[in-house]
C-alpha cells in the first residue's frame, strides 16, 4: 500500500470519476484505475463501484475512507513539518468558504501571507456554510470561513469546532424602490403574504433565514438562486423582495434597491473561521490561523461562547 494509492482512491470517490480525478492529480486515467486496482487486491476487499455513470464507493469503502483521509492529512503534516524544518517555504492550504469570505477576507490574507511565503498555494473552495463545514470536519478543508446566524431551532456551535469570529453584520429585506415598503422603515410579517419572493436554494443558511422570517404564511417563492448579487439584481429588476446579509458587499441600498432592517433577535450575522478541535495542525495552517486571529476586530473563542 503507498499513498499515492489512498490519494487516487479518495479523489475517485470525491469526485465519482477517474477522469477526474486523473486530471485534479495530474496522472493519467490508467494510472488511477491500476493504482485503485492493486490496493484493493492489496486489502482484499473491492472499494470501487464502476458503472456507465462514474464510479461509487461499497459498503466497504465507506468504514476505511475516514481513514483514508486520515492518512493524507498525516502524510501532509509529515511534508509540511519537513518543509518547515529549513522555513516555511512551501506548501498547500485546502480551504472552503461562503462567498462573503472570497470577497472580504481572502484577498487580503492571501496577500499578506505570499509576502512571507510566496510559495505557500491556496486550493480554495466556494460552498455554503454547512458544507463548508461538513468539509473541514471529515477533513477536507484545513480551514473554513462560514456565516453564522442564531436562527431558533439550529443546533448550538459544533464542538469538534474552534471558531475565530471575524466580522458582524445584520440581515436586512431587499425591496424594489417601487415597492410601498421601500417608503417603511420597519414591516410586518403580513406585509409579505402573496408578495413574490426570491428565496436561496435548499442547503443556504440564507435560505433557512427567509423560512425563518416567512414562517406563519403562505410564502410566494418566485425565483430560487445561489448567489447573493443574482438576488438583488431580481431585486432591482422588480421582480420580487429578497433577504441579505449586509456582510456582502452587493447588499446596498440605491440603484433600485431599498434595504429595511429585519428586527428579529437572530437576525445578526458573524463571518468565522473554523478548524477542527484539539487537532495537531501542520505549519501552514497554524501560520495562516495565526494571520487571521491577528485581524482587526477578530475573536477567538470555544464553541458556545
């Protein structure tokens, strides 16, 4: 068994193709197909479904594959600690994130960490906050940038989380300056029976907001996106009234749009970084966790307080 085997399995699995995952690694597909082949006969069991359609994990796949990931982590903890025996010169860092962190977090650490480290590469992935999450706890991201709001009936702060809180905003409703709310300062919840809505897709934390906020009536949903300035250029556009968070830099008012305060107690919005719990981490991580707690206004905290 080497670990370039472990590699080429977990990238099959993650991605559900050779091809794939042949062209992330940069080997050919061959060379992932035997590689996968001769650790299953090295382990003695099969780990690959292969059909039409791409390949799947079996039963057995899915009890090794935590340890799988495992192994990579170490093998690259080993690598960084060796890198950074003679300095930190080179490495990778593995990252989600919610948009909001692309646009005001990321460029500015990136950058501060390449005039250190210029060597350092950042694999960074977009996704919402709950599969960023779920990313940095089965291992898949080093380092996570979510968006946290205390929605009732959420679960409490992961412990098998830390969480360093970065910056604070607030939900607001985005309305057509048309629209007779845009002349209100605050609505109520009647206000949006029958109004169209556009609401974010299934899995958003967004999403789960405007359900919150929309709960008692009959939602009109007439438009469902991913993206946070897709939504309030329908705003603009008049097709319907949106939820924001004003973290983002697209929600402003002007231009079309008018912004009115959600004043609802969970209707706050915290822009964190989190790592797994009590973890040996390599030296790029810690060194990029050490940047962020040294940003302006960040606080570094256990999860429930």
């Amino acid at each position: 068994m080497r670990f370039e085997q472990l590699r080429y399995l977990e990238a099959a699995l993650r991605t559900g193709s050779f091809r794939q995952a042949a062209h992330e690694l940069g080997v050919s597909q061959p060379t992932i197909t035997n590689q996968v082949q001769r650790l299953e006969e090295d382990l003695g069991v099969v780990l690959v479904l292969r059909g039409a359609h791409g390949v799947r994990p079996t039963d057995a796949a899915e009890r090794i594959l935590p340890h799988v990931k495992a192994a990579i982590r170490a093998e690259d903890l080993l690598r960084q600690e060796a890198s950074a025996i003679d300095g930190l010169k080179i490495g990778t860092v593995s990252m989600g994130t919610v948009a909001i962190g692309s646009m005001r977090v990321l460029p500015q650490l990136v950058r501060e960490m390449h005039e250190g480290h210029p060597n350092i590469r950042f694999e960074v992935t977009e996704g919402g906050t709950y599969i960023v999450c779920e990313g940095v706890l089965d291992g898949t991201f080093d380092l996570g940038l979510i968006t946290r709001i205390p929605l009732p009936g959420e679960p409490p702060d992961d412990e098998r989380l830390h969480y360093v809180d970065l910056m604070t905003g607030r939900l607001v409703l985005c309305v057509p300056d048309t629209h007779p709310l845009a002349r209100a300062e605050t609505f109520d919840l009647d206000d949006l029976s029958g109004e169209p809505l556009i609401f974010f897709r299934e899995g958003s934390i967004l999403r789960r907001a405007f359900e919150q906020l929309t709960s008692g009536i009959d939602a009109r949903i007439v438009y469902t996106t991913d993206g946070a300035e897709t939504a309030q250029r329908m705003v603009r556009a008049g097709v319907g009234i949106a939820i924001a968070n004003t973290l983002a830099p697209s929600t402003t008012s002007g231009n079309g749009v008018t912004l009115i305060p959600i004043n609802k107690p969970w209707a706050q919005t915290t822009l964190s970084a989190i790592v797994r719990t009590g973890e040996l981490r390599g030296r790029i991580v810690e060194t990029l966790l050490r940047q962020i707690r040294s940003a302006k206004g960040a606080t570094d905290r256990l999860p429930g307080r």
